[in-house]
C-alpha cells in the first residue's frame, strides 16, 4: 500500500507499463496528475510586464536608501556627538547617552529623508512607466527630475529647479553606470 493507494487503482499498479511510469519518490503515477501551463507574469501584455518590472524593483529601491540614510546619518550623528560631548567637557555615561542620542537621531531623520526621496522616485517612475507605455532611460529622467521638483517644492522656485537639475545628474549617473547600451560601455567593449 502507498502513499497514494487510493489514487492508483490496483489493477494497473500491477501492470507493468503503469509501474513503469510510477515516481519512485511517492509511488504514485505523474499521468493522474493535470499538466500545468507555464506561469509567467503577463506573457503577452508588455505594458503590464514593464510596469510588474517597475513595481518589483520599488521595494528594494526604498529599502536600501532607507537603510543607506540610516547608515550615513548615524555616521555623521557619531562625529556630531563626539564632537558636542567633548566641546562641553562631558565624561562617562553622561557622554555615552549623549553620543548615542546624536547617532540615532541623525540616522533617523536621514534614513527617512532619503527613503521618502525613495518612495517618490519610484511612485514616479511606475506612473511614467505606466503612461508611457515603454521601459527606457526616459522614465528614469522624469522620474528623477520630477521627484526633485516635488521635493523642494515647499523651498520656491529656484530650489525646485536645483531639486530637479541634482535629481537629473543622479538619474545620469545611475544610467551610465547601470545601463549596457550607453555610450561608456559601447566604448569599453570596442577597446578590447
């Protein structure tokens, strides 16, 4: 008796090309189970297909800025807290408390800082992506620039402008380092 006795009538077990065909793992023949279609995310609909694209990469784009913030904030709230403590002659647990007051406070407000950034860039570009209907460098350009204006828009419009031109500078920094059909790597490939 197997596993599966009741799935496989005991007739066939005893024939020799149904036991043939039995898995040697769960003693039960594969036929009885229905074959499966391959499982893509939206084979045929590319418009679907970019924007799934866009929105698997979101999450991770957040999180890593989120915790790369975190990261370069409390390595500043370090220097800022040693830095205070020593200037008014703090010692002990006093100084300890103080320092790791600096570092949190300066990893938080950094962290989230660059997360929100995140979270607007990527909000951004699955709407480009979605409306354009087209997964290119192009998206990442508006995106980038558009969350600049966004994010310095409370501060006028010479800093919207500043928000957009370092948003613009970073998406061409991103590109040509992430992009395989640009021009540095078209010419690193004809050197060699």
């Amino acid at each position: 008796m197997s596993l599966f006795g009741d799935i496989v009538p005991k007739n066939e077990e005893k024939n020799n090309q149904a036991t043939a065909s039995l898995s040697p793992y769960l003693n039960f023949d594969p036929h009885y189970i229905p074959r499966m279609q391959p499982e893509f995310l939206y084979p045929d609909d590319r418009h679907m297909a970019s924007t799934a694209r866009r929105s698997n990469v979101a999450l991770p784009i957040i999180g890593m800025s989120f915790m790369t913030g975190s990261g370069l904030g409390g390595m500043s709230g370090l220097y800022k807290g040693l830095r205070a403590t020593t200037l008014a002659g703090q010692t002990g647990k006093v100084r300890r408390t103080q320092v790791v007051n600096y570092i949190m406070k300066q990893g938080t407000t950094t962290g989230c800082t660059l997360g929100i950034i995140a979270s607007f860039y990527s909000c951004i570009a699955l709407g480009v992506t979605w409306l354009r209907d087209k997964e290119d460098t192009a998206n990442t350009f508006i995106a980038a620039a558009t969350t600049g204006v966004i994010y310095k828009s409370t501060a006028g419009l010479r800093s919207m402008g500043l928000g957009a031109a370092v948003g613009l500078t970073l998406a061409g920094v991103y590109t040509l380092v992430t992009d395989n059909d640009n021009i540095w790597s078209k010419a690193r490939y004809n050197r060699l």
